[in-house]
C-alpha cells in the first residue's frame, strides 16, 4: 500500500520515493494512535479553524479552513533547494553543503535531530487538557493550532530520520511515540518538556519562553551543513511564528486585563476581583525562563565546540551577513563569571566552547522585546510597576550554574537565603492553585474570560466573534 501526496502533502516527491512511503505506511497509523491518545482530550471530534501547509509557495503555507484535528494533513516540507549553498562556518566553510549525512558526524546530527525531534510531540502531550478550561473560542483554537503544528513538527523531523538514518533512524522514530511527557519510566528527553503545563497562563509562558527556545534551536540547526536539516527546520520556523505570536500576546493580554482590574480597586489588589496580580505573573516569568534557560545547555560545552567546528549547529542569524563577520571563532573568548569554590571567579570559554552561550543571549534579547512591549501598557496606564527577566544564573539546574545559589539579580547566595527568596521569586502552591481557580472555561461566542484581554484582532482577518471551534455535542452559545 502507498500514501498518495493527497494525504500527507508535501514537497519531498513522495509519490516516487519507495523508501519513504514504506516507511511512513507503518509509522502513520502508529501516530494517528498516538493523536488520538495523547492530543487535545475532548475535542477531536470537533470543527477547528486551523491553517494547513499544503505547499512551500506564499500562497500555500497557510490555508486556513475548518478541520477534525485526527484528520489535519500533517505534510513534510523542506524549504527549497539551494544547489549552490555551501556551509556557512566551521572547519569545513566554504565547502558545498551535504546533501547526504557524513558517516562521521552521523552520531552527532542523530542526537541533535532526535532531542529537538523529541520536543514536539511532548508539547502536544503536556497541553492535552487544556482545552477544558479555554478562556475563548479563539484562545482554544489557538492552542489547537500550535498542538497540531507541534504534530507535523515530529512528521518533519520523522522524516529526516526515516529518510537519512536508515534503520536506527526507524527505531527512533518509533521511540517518539512511546516516550511520554513525565513519565517515570519512559520521559521525554529535556526537562522542561516533562513539566505538566496545566493552567493557561503557564501556557503562555510555555509557548512565549519555552517555544521560543525552539525558535533559537531551529534557527541554529537551520545553518546547519546537513542541507536537509537545514530546509526542514527553515520551513518550521515559519509556523513557529505564531506559537511564539501566542504567548506573547497571550501574557500582554493578562498584563491589559490586570492594569484595568488595578484601576478598579483603591487598594490594587485584583485577587479580589479574580484576575492575576503582576507579582503573580512575574514568578511565572522567573520560573518559565530559567528552566527554558536551560535547554541551551552549558555555557561552556565541548558538544557545543564539536557541533560547530563540524559544521553541524551554527548560531543565530550564523550567515544572515548582520550578526557575525567571524565565522571560524577560533581566536576569540567568552568572559563569565560563577561560583568556584566559594568565590566568584571570572573564567575564560574559548568561543567554540561557549556557543550555547552566544544561543542564550540572542535569545534573551528576543525576549527582552516582548517585556519591552508588555511593560509600555505599564507605563502608559501610569503605573510604576515593571516586569523583569531573571539573570542567566538564577534557578538554573544545567549548565555552569547549577552547582551554586544565584538570587534572580544574579547574586550568588547561601542555599537557605535561595529556599527563603524562592517564596518571592517563584510561584507556590498556593499560587499555582489559585490561578488554577481561575480556569473556568469561557466558550461564548466573542467573549473572554475574566482574567485576560480579549485580543485586538481575530485570526486571519476573520472578527473576534468568530465560531472559531465549532463544537459536535455542544453549542456554542451566542452572547
Ligand atoms: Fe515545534
Ligand atoms: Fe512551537
């Protein structure tokens, strides 16, 4: 039996290649089983507004119409062929980029695909029951949109595995449908992957800091030597736009709604009107970004060194002729200071070793834009208040400061101070079951939950009061 291109669309001449579609008529099946497993719970049957990939060209990534989510067309898409493209940095710059994986590196570009590979369907996995406590029609469409985008995400890097990997490659595509998001026995690799996402603000900090780990990972596998890793992870980034468009605004939406509950009680204190205080919503942020921080892994890494050198993983922006003029960064260091021995010691990363690092600052800057943004509502209602980024050091549980205690400032401090400050600095219990009493689900048409902003505009030009889900054993009540 073959998949005919009708079903799973895609620009990579699947109807010819043999080899593929054998491997994908047993794989899709396991991951339709999969879906419906693991994706959103409840709503399956359902008619969602969702946008498909069915071509590369402008006029094709993003065709909008209602969907079942079983039957979304997951599609494999690379974007186009450059014949001319040569790696970008490393050892081998200058060389034409590979269209095939060198039997050297196959470990290493195994590894990097597998981990980033292994991050979409746990998304999916930690987001399924969110959909019970939507705050809007548009709000839960949004959340399906990224679930099933995060689906062809894995069909993406799924096929760089069956395609380039031969029989390990199969193996481990299988494994991406048996590892679960916190599971004790069978984990998804990263950590912050394996953090239940049950509440929608942590939603939205997942897919503002969390997600846009993802923007940065891609973007540095998107210079990659490997030519079509390259042309996968560069179509992916297009989608990824809008999960990071989603927590962004998602989280400036619970600032609008918070300011405007502020203004309503002399004593500011908008518990008692059920929204969510910006000291509330800051522990999120701390929490969000430091374990998101993480995923970049050490600050100074010999993988790090060896992905470069090799030509494997670049930075960002690597090649755009903006960001970097020295691509071999052979000569250059990275000064960092951390806890050695009970001082703060200045050390030296020779570049190479220190490229998670360099990933971690374009990062940050990127984030800084949208507590930029968040923080001019602040401003402009007249109030002092200000969100804030936590410090590299702060919270971190990988990397060069996890062996020490940093306040979110930065400063390093005793294990007792750090417990005690953490009351201050991270959400508690208590908070984390407060917001969840928050959660009531709101499914009018056009209307929002009590706790956040509805949004300026709706998706793709379509109203704000828009039937953007349309439920098969539930009507969705005009306001
Ligand atoms: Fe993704
Ligand atoms: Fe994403």
């Amino acid at each position: 039996m073959a998949i005919s291109s009708d079903i799973i669309p895609n620009n990579v001449d699947l109807d010819s290649n043999r080899k593929l579609q054998k491997a994908l008529v047993a794989w899709q099946p396991r991951f339709l089983e999969w879906w419906n497993d693991m994706g959103p719970r409840g709503y399956q049957q359902d008619m969602v507004y969702l946008r498909t990939a069915v071509s590369v060209e402008s006029s094709g990534w993003a065709h909008y119409d209602y969907v079942r989510m079983p039957e979304y067309r997951w599609g494999i898409f690379l974007t186009p062929n450059d014949p001319n493209r040569t790696i970008g940095f490393g050892d081998q710059m200058g060389k034409p980029a590979w269209q095939q994986v060198p039997g050297e590196y196959r470990k290493e570009l195994r590894r990097l695909i597998v981990t980033q590979c292994d991050t979409e369907p746990a998304s999916v996995e930690q987001q399924r029951l969110l959909g019970d406590t939507a705050p809007s029609l548009y709000d839960m469409r949004n959340l399906f949109q990224v679930n099933v985008e995060e689906g062809r995400h894995l069909w993406a890097m799924v096929h760089l595995l069956h395609e380039y990997f031969g029989r390990d490659g199969r193996e481990e595509a299988e494994d991406m449908l048996m590892r679960r998001s916190g599971d004790v026995d069978s984990p998804r690799i990263l950590e912050a992957f394996n953090k239940p996402i049950d509440d929608w603000l942590a939603f939205f900090c997942f897919t503002m800091f969390t997600d846009r780990d993802g923007k940065f990972q891609l973007g540095a596998l998107a210079e990659s030597a490997f030519d079509p890793l390259s042309r996968a992870t560069r179509f992916m980034l297009t989608e990824e736009a809008h999960h990071l468009f989603v927590g962004d605004t998602g989280i400036g939406r619970v600032v609008r709604r918070t300011i405007e509950l502020m203004a309503q009680r002399e004593d500011r204190d908008v518990t008692q009107l059920g929204g969510i205080p910006l000291t509330l919503l800051q522990k999120y942020i701390n929490e969000w970004y430091s374990a998101s921080m993480d995923l970049f892994g050490s600050e100074d890494s010999s993988n790090s060194a060896t992905y470069f050198s090799a030509g494997l993983k670049g930075r960002f922006g690597e090649t755009n002729g903006k960001t970097y003029e020295d691509h071999v960064a052979l000569e250059t260091y990275r000064d960092l200071k951390w806890m050695e021995e009970g001082r703060l010691t200045n050390h030296e990363i020779p570049m190479r070793r220190a490229m998670n690092l360099e990933l971690a600052d374009s990062y940050r800057k990127d984030c800084s834009s949208a507590l930029n943004r968040w923080n001019k509502f602040l401003e402009e209602a007249g109030l002092a208040d200000r969100l804030y980024l936590p410090e590299l050091s702060f919270n971190r549980k990988v990397g060069v400061f996890s062996e020490h205690d940093y306040d979110v400032s930065g400063n390093p401090v005793a294990h007792n101070d750090f417990a005690s400050g953490c009351v201050e600095w991270l959400p508690s219990e208590a908070d984390k079951a407060y917001v969840k009493s928050l959660m009531v689900p709101c499914l009018e048409l056009g209307k929002f939950a009590n706790w956040i902003a509805p949004p300026r505009k709706g998706i793709q030009s379509n109203p704000i009061e828009f039937p953007y889900v349309q439920f098969h054993d539930k009507q969705t009540t005009e306001a």
